[in-house]
C-alpha cells in the first residue's frame, strides 16, 4: 500500500486502484472545521487527478466518520458565503469524481457527517452507526445537499421527520429508510473489498453509471445547494444558534 503524505486533517492510502480517505481529526471524532472541508478537497482533487484509482472509499479514522460541525471551535471570520460554499465543494467533488465513492460509515455520522455520506455513491454502514440531522434543533441549516438528496433517498416525508425532528437513527433503521445499501460488521474491510470489486471493471462503463444515474438525479441539485448556502447565512448568527454553541461548548460535546 502506498501511503499519501497526509495533510493535517485528512489522510489518503492508494493501493490496487483503491484510494481511501480517510478524516483525520479522532481526537474530536472527526468533526469538521475549516481545514478538514480544505484538506478533503485536496483530496479529493488529486484522487481525480490520478489515472491509477479506480474507486474511492470515504471513511473516518477513530471511534467515528465525522460528529458534524465542530460547535467547540468558533465561527470563522471572514466571508460567510465563500466558506459556506466551500462546505457544498465537497458534495460537488464527491458526485464529480469520475470514480465512485464508497462511504464506510462507523459511529457518529452526524450533521455534516451524514451530508458526507449522503454525497458518496454507496454507503456501508457498521452495525454501531448512528445517523442524525440536528441542524434544526440547532437553529442551523443543513448543507451538502441534504434538502435535495435526503428527499431522494427516504422520500420526502422521512426526509422532513428527519431534519425537523434531528432524531438519531441507528444502523438497522437507516437501511430500512434507505439511507444506508448494507449493514456489516468490519465497514471499511467490506468498503474496501467492494472498492476493488468496482476497480476490476471497466472504468469507463462504471463512471457512465454514476454520471447517468446522478444526471436523472441532479435536475435541480444546484438549485439546492445554492438555497442552503442562503439558508445557511440567515441562521448562523442567530441568537439561537449562539446560545446551543455555548451549551455544547460547556459541556465539552464531540460536535454537532
């Protein structure tokens, strides 16, 4: 296996045509700050740029894929909209990537964590992963596509229980809402030989797959992304959102 040198949040392995990205924040369990959303860009640039990765698997190091926002770190100066937009970057370069995207989803998978996997073309999860949506509750937004790709996936009546009510779903429950394609006991072992499974074919067929699928999906993908980033800016310097980030703060929470 050959071992990419890791940029400071997210690390990358490439071996038999297999790239795995991995978040790389376990301290706290992978939640996303502005340098995690650059470093898996990055990531995801140079996975797209290389001839010798045929599949990709997303995965998180750690107890967790990724607890959401990191609500312990302050907002970021600076402009709103660019960073917010950067955040949805992700999600285009995850459905852009000629390459398909497996993600293996372990522990949290929480707010940004789920828009994560949401973004990926197949997702394992293990049998202790948990799903939620707490922007809501939060006085937040969702981004990544959520408000577009969530309906699509459980339908839009699941999809509104889910982000009104920001409830956690375990593993079992979020593939019978269809969030999930399986449920295993070593996710990123199955992640990684379904990866090689995908690289064994012709890439060409497999890459007119995704785009074929995504197109018919996509219609109005844009049109959400760009929504979210609007929602986004109204909500994040509310009061409301001011006051759940101290009381996490206090409490020393993992993320959002």
């Amino acid at each position: 296996m050959v071992s990419v040198d890791s940029a400071r949040t997210v690390a990358m392995d490439v071996a038999d045509g297999v790239a795995v990205v991995s978040l790389d924040r376990p301290h706290r369990l992978n939640a996303v700050v502005s340098a995690l959303v650059d470093d898996l860009i990055t990531r995801l640039d140079e996975v797209a740029a290389r001839d010798d990765v045929r599949a990709v698997v997303l995965a998180g190091n750690g107890r967790a894929f990724c607890a959401g926002h990191d609500l312990k770190e302050p907002t970021p100066s600076g402009d709103s909209r660019a960073r917010i937009e950067r955040i949805q970057h992700v999600t285009q370069r995850l459905r852009g990537l000629p390459q398909p995207v497996i993600a293996a989803v372990h522990g949290y998978a929480i707010g940004a964590g789920a828009e994560f996997a949401l973004g990926c073309d197949l997702v394992l999860a293990a049998e202790d992963a948990v799903f939620a949506f707490p922007e809501a509750g939060l006085g937040l937004s969702v981004t990544g596509g959520a408000s577009r790709l969530l309906p699509l996936l459980v339908g839009p009546m699941r999809a509104k229980e889910l982000l009104l009510l920001g409830e956690r779903i375990g593993a079992q429950r979020a593939l019978e809402m269809g969030l999930v394609n399986r449920v295993t006991p070593d996710v990123r072992v199955a992640a990684v030989d379904m990866a090689r499974e995908l690289s064994g074919k012709p890439s060409y067929a497999v890459t007119l797959v995704k785009r074929g699928v995504n197109s018919g999906m996509d219609t109005s993908l844009e049109s959400a992304l760009e929504l979210e980033v609007t929602h986004a800016l109204l909500t994040e310097n509310t009061a409301d959102v001011a006051a759940s980030s101290g009381r996490f703060r206090d409490r020393g929470t993992e993320g959002a």
